[in-house]
C-alpha cells in the first residue's frame, strides 16, 4: 500500500513538472521570464518614461 501511494506521488510530480514544461516551451505570448502569465504592458512602459510607479487614487 505504501508503494502505492508513493508511486501515485511521483506520478503526480511528473506530471506538475511535464505541464510546467510544456507551458513554458510551447507559450504563445511573451511576458516575464517568471512563467506567471503576466506580459508587460508596452503602453504604460512607454507612457512612463520618467521610471515612476503609476499612482492611483
């Protein structure tokens, strides 16, 4: 039983790691080398020159 369940916990890291993998090589947009999703915004990049934070109030 005990193999069982560790056998099941390799899979599954396998698996996290193979997704990982394949979102990362076969990503159609470009963005931060993190892997978050996240893409700079070329817009507020060259509005803000001054390499200010955008205040919001």
């Amino acid at each position: 039983m005990q193999q069982l369940i560790i056998g099941l916990i390799f899979l599954a890291a396998l698996a996290y790691l193979g997704w990982r993998a394949w979102k990362s090589l076969f990503r159609k947009e470009a963005g931060c080398s993190k892997g978050c999703g996240c893409s700079a915004d070329t817009k507020t990049a060259s509005a803000n020159k001054s390499g200010r934070l955008p205040v919001n109030y």
